[in-house]
C-alpha cells in the first residue's frame, strides 16, 4: 500500500465489517452475509498488523524487546490491559445477569480466570482478538531476534504448515490455536511490505483486479470444507480489501475519513452499544432484520466514534487509544 491513507481504509473497512457482522443477532453462521464477512475480516486485521510492523519498524530485529518503552511493554498496555481491565469490569455484571446472555457465567473464581486464559469465553466474546494479537506478536519478535526472520520462505512454509494441520478451535489455552491459525497472515502482511509483491500488485490494473477479487470472495459462500479454500478466500479477501483502498483513493473519496484513528476504539466499545441496541430494538420496539440490523451497526459503530471525538487527547483515554 502506497502509505497509511490506504491502510487507514482497509482498517475502517474491517471494523465496519465487525461491527456489521455482530449486528446479525441470532442469525444462524450459515447466513451468507456472515459466510462472506468472516471468510477474511479477521485475517485482514493480523495482515494489517504484520505490515504495520515492517512500516513502523523495518530494522525488526534491532528492536528493543524490553524495558517500560520497549515494542512489547507498548503492545501489552495496548492490547493486553485494556483485555484485562474491561474484562473484569464487565465480569461481575454479566454473571449476575448470566439468565438473560448467550453465553452465561457463574460469579466464581473459576469462571473469572477462565474468562481470561481462554479468551473465545471471555464474557466479551470479540476480545479473542487481542491476546492472540500480542502472542503472535512476540513470537515474531522472538523469530526476528534470532535472526530467522530473513528466511521469509522458511518462516512461511512453517506458518502455513501451522494453519494447515493444527485445528482451529475455540477451547485452547491463550487461543494458541487460533495463534497457530493466524499466524501466517501476520506473516504474510510482514514479508508484503518488505518485498517487492506490494509494488508488483499495484501495478496491475485496478479495473481487472478490483472484479476478480470481488467475483472470487463469493467462493465463500460455498459450504466446502476444505482448509486451503478457507487459506485461498481469506487472502483473496485481503486483497479485495487492498484494491477497494486503491479505489476509494483513486476516486478522491472521503466519507470515511472521519473514522480514520477511532477503529480500535469502536473495536472496543462498539459491543456496548450494540448490546444496549439490540435488546431495545428486538424486545421494546420488534423491529424487523431489515431495519435493526443497519441501527444496530450505526449505533455500534458512531456510539464510540462519539466517545472517541469527545476524549480524544486527554490522557486517561489515550492509555488504551495511543498508537
């Protein structure tokens, strides 16, 4: 990508396809709309965050690993605080209302740590996301001092053997499979920016891959199980969502330039809102899918967004915010 503007989009792309995708409460998985958004939403982000990597740092294995600024100790208090605070916060509340949730929990130690060392039952089910982050992270970082990380072949065929037979499950300690299942797209967004495959993608035309790759995601939608047609949608999604950034700045667009440094913020605090939404919508007012689902994702989305305009600057939010 030719700089941040296009990774800004392909960020606010995928936090719209989050919180659109968390909108569909109580629509079975096989719903197409979900079928098609979790074919590649999350890869997305763990390639995003492998690029950002390379961009921000491309001496890698220079980097200080420890140490109160070190890269590691700014990623814990980015990722890893605000997965503990929130989810202890949210705890008790939600045991004590475990008859009214999908997923209850019973107001006892076990179920506390639980919730935090297996992170698909964390009482916010959406916060997998960042301790498998910061795993994926270090154990890159861990590659990289050693020196492995100049063997991109090699570090990729491993990834890809770890995606392909290490079983993705939502009941593994700290989510390592889900790290194992990851890991390959954090990888790949890596070795993009550092090779010449980012250069040699912009310069096929936009008219022929923009099509290609949006006929190819429909792939998703078919219910063949099979983990390299997963390993192929995922990526071609990714570039789906590289080739909508190149659109959107080739055209001069800007109607979503105002979310553009909130996305971790409606990331955090979008399923607040999206909660509150939804119960009123579906219990005191029986709106019909059509109409709750798009309110459901504006309230998810501009509820924090609000917040974020509001606090923005000031030191006590910037703890979880700051880049």
């Amino acid at each position: 990508m030719k700089g941040l503007p296009q990774i800004y989009f392909m960020q606010t792309f995928g936090i719209l396809l989050v919180v659109f995708g968390h909108s569909f409460y109580l629509f079975p998985p096989d719903n197409p709309i979900l079928q098609w958004i979790y074919a590649f939403h999350m890869p997305l982000f763990f390639f995003i965050s492998g690029y950002l990597l390379h961009y921000t740092h491309p001496q890698t294995n220079q980097m200080v690993l420890t140490g109160r600024k070190s890269y590691l100790t700014r990623r814990a208090r980015r990722l890893l605080l605000p997965y503990l605070i929130i989810s202890s916060l949210v705890f008790v509340p939600k045991a004590l209302m475990s008859q009214y949730s999908v997923r209850p929990v019973q107001l006892t130690w076990h179920d506390y740590i639980d919730n935090l060392i297996y992170p698909f039952h964390n009482v916010l089910a959406a916060y997998w996301f960042m301790p498998t982050l910061f795993i994926i992270m270090f154990l890159f970082m861990m590659v990289a001092r050693l020196g492995l990380y100049k063997y991109r072949y090699i570090v990729l065929g491993v990834s890809l053997l770890l995606y392909a037979f290490v079983d993705y499950g939502y009941d593994s300690l700290l989510n390592i499979r889900g790290v194992c299942h990851f890991f390959i797209f954090f990888v790949a967004g890596y070795y993009f920016r550092q090779s010449r495959a980012e250069q040699l993608f912009h310069s096929c035309p936009l008219w022929k891959t923009l099509p290609t790759t949006l006929l190819l995601s429909l792939l998703a939608l078919f219910p063949l199980q099979s983990v390299w047609l997963d390993l192929f949608t995922a990526f071609n999604g990714i570039a789906l969502s590289m080739c909508l950034a190149q659109a959107y700045e080739r055209l001069r667009l800007t109607f979503l330039n105002h979310l553009y440094g909130a996305t971790y913020y409606i990331y955090l605090y979008s399923v607040f809102f999206q909660i509150l939404s939804l119960q009123v919508l579906l219990h005191f007012v029986h709106l019909p899918a059509i109409v709750f689902i798009p309110l459901a994702t504006l309230f998810g989305v501009y509820g924090p967004w609000t917040m974020y305009r509001f606090w923005k600057g000031r030191r006590s939010v910037n703890l979880f915010i700051k880049r």
